[in-house]
C-alpha cells in the first residue's frame, strides 16, 4: 500500500501527541495530582491511534483502561480529557468518570463500563444502531488480551457475527492480564484472532511497533466492514512496558525481557520512517514536540484551574 505524506504526517504527529499525554499522565500521577489510580499506555499508542486513522465522522469507538489519551484521536480536546482525569467540572463527564472513563458522545466515544468486558456489549449495541439506520456507521471495540477471555466478551462477538454488525474488534494484546501471561492462561498463542474462526469472522495479526502495518491491515478490514460483510477481528502485539498499574513492581516478569521489548518502539519505528522518507524533517520533528509540550502544559494548567463539580448536581444524568 502506497501512504500519502498527508497520511504518515498526520499519523505520526498523533502518536506523537498520545506519547507525550501517556507521559504526562504518569508525570501528574506522581506528583499526587491524579485521584484514584492509572494504567498507562506508553508504548502501545499505535494499536490504539493507527485503526483510527480509518474512522470517518459518525463512527463510534470503545476505548478501554488504558491509553486513554487514544480518545484524542477521534476529537476529545487534552483541556477536557485531562480536567476528567483530575476530576474537575469541565471534563468530559464533568469530573463522575475520571482517568478510565473518557467520554464524548458527540465525537463517537462511547467510553467504558465499570466491568471490563461489558462495554464490548454496549459497543455491539452502537454496531446494531448503526445497521438498523443505515447511517454507514461502524464501532471500533478496543479490549485488551485478558478481557477477551471474558465470557460477555464472547457472547458479543457472537452476537456481532450472527448479525453481521459492522464491528471491529481490536485487541491490544500486550501479554499480560494483570500479573498473568496469556501463555499459561488460554490454549492459543493468539487471544483474539484464533478465536475468530468460531464466529466466521475474519481476523489479522500485526506487531504492534509498526504502526503502518497496523493501519494497513485496518482498512482492509474496515473498508469490508463497510461493505456490508460483518465484523472482523484485529489482533495487535504489544507489550506492556509499565506495570498493570502505576505502582506494580512487575514483580512477576523478568526484567530482561521488558528491557528487550521496550526497544520495539512503535513511534521511533515511525519517526525513522518519516525521516529516511522525507516526510518530515528533524526540525519539523522538534517543532511538533514544542507545540504539544506546550498544548499539554496548558491542558494540565486548565484542568487544575477548573472548578470542581458542583455537588448539587450529583444525580444530573442518572435515570432508570
């Protein structure tokens, strides 16, 4: 596949500005600035921003608990993703869902659930929505290697297959359920796209640190998608280079391993791409990181100077 300079370019500043929020995120966590707790997504960024290079406007998507600041690619501003994270007023969902529940329903981000898992069904809801309107719509479902052994999981991508919504399901398959490698947990090497073939659906491979390759096998599978064809299932390797949470020793895994897997950088990989390519040169490198440093201080800056929610209105936006 040929990649227009428009492509790579815009492809690469994305994960250039995903990369520097995951680090800031960790940055402000450590500083006590984050109420409750962090996943960080640092090194992973493509297997989020790369599929979504795809999305046209309408389209939904399901994040998961990690690499949130991957909402930014389908529109969510740093401003408001940060004051959501810090629990302000101004925040997505007003400061109620905090660092794992980025949502924006107007840009297509549909947000989590509370239970990893569940929102796979929620996110197949939006595939049936989109299907019974004819809107040309499709969801990009996002879960991680553990929850796809989770059996709502399943039941969704059943479902989603027996229906032929247009989904596609993408799975960061980054080793590790928490502190347990998928090889002593399921019987099959790939957690996603071995498992696919129960539902008839059609599934990819690719290494996560080739965030070309990524997007490649994405449109291929959305632009069937699209055509009416049923879901599909994306499966991505990566590897987690942080623990499952700001905190965990990783104790459990052998720190050679980890020093030898977070060389398998997608955004290096991409920048060399750029440069030995001539899309971009070191300067407009370096001018591009000067201007996100700059958007994401001001972001941090907006969300410690917004108000907090206003306990008055603790129940807006509950109902049954």
């Amino acid at each position: 596949m040929k990649y227009s300079k428009e492509l790579v370019t815009e492809l690469y500043q994305e994960l250039l500005s995903v990369r520097m929020a995951e680090e800031k995120l960790v940055e402000i966590y450590a500083l006590g600035k984050v109420p409750g707790h962090i996943h960080s997504g640092v090194g992973e960024e493509a297997a989020y921003v790369a599929p979504l290079m795809t999305r046209r406007e309408g389209d939904y998507y399901k994040h998961t608990h990690r690499v949130v600041a991957a909402a930014h690619a389908v529109g969510v501003t740093f401003n408001e993703m940060f004051a959501e994270i810090l629990g302000k007023q101004t925040g997505t969902s007003h400061g109620r869902g905090g660092v794992n529940h980025i949502a924006r329903l107007d840009k297509g981000c549909i947000g989590t659930a509370g239970s990893l898992g569940v929102d796979t069904e929620v996110a197949i809801g939006a595939g049936l929505s989109a299907k019974y309107l004819e809107n040309g719509r499709i969801v990009y479902c996002y879960n991680g290697d553990g929850t796809h052994s989770r059996g709502n999981v399943h039941e969704a991508m059943n479902l989603a297959a027996i229906w032929k919504l247009p989904v596609l399901f993408i799975c960061d398959d980054n080793q590790y359920a928490i502190s347990a490698n998928h090889a002593n947990t399921i019987p099959v090497p790939n957690p996603a796209a071995d498992r696919a073939a129960g539902y008839g659906m059609p599934a990819r491979v690719v290494q996560g640190d080739d965030p070309l390759a990524i997007y490649e096998a994405a449109k291929e599978l959305t632009d069937d998608i699209r055509a009416g064809k049923g879901p599909a299932v994306l499966e991505i390797k990566c590897y987690r280079w942080r623990g499952h949470f700001e905190g965990d020793q990783c104790a459990y895994r052998d720190k050679a391993v980890t020093e030898e897997e977070v060389k398998k950088d997608c955004l290096a990989n991409l920048e060399k791409y750029v440069l030995d390519n001539g899309v971009l040169t070191q300067e407009d490198i370096e001018l591009m990181r000067k201007e996100i440093a700059l958007e994401l201080e001001q972001a941090v800056e907006f969300a410690e100077n917004s108000p907090e929610p206003d306990p008055d209105h603790i129940f807006d936006g509950l109902y049954a």
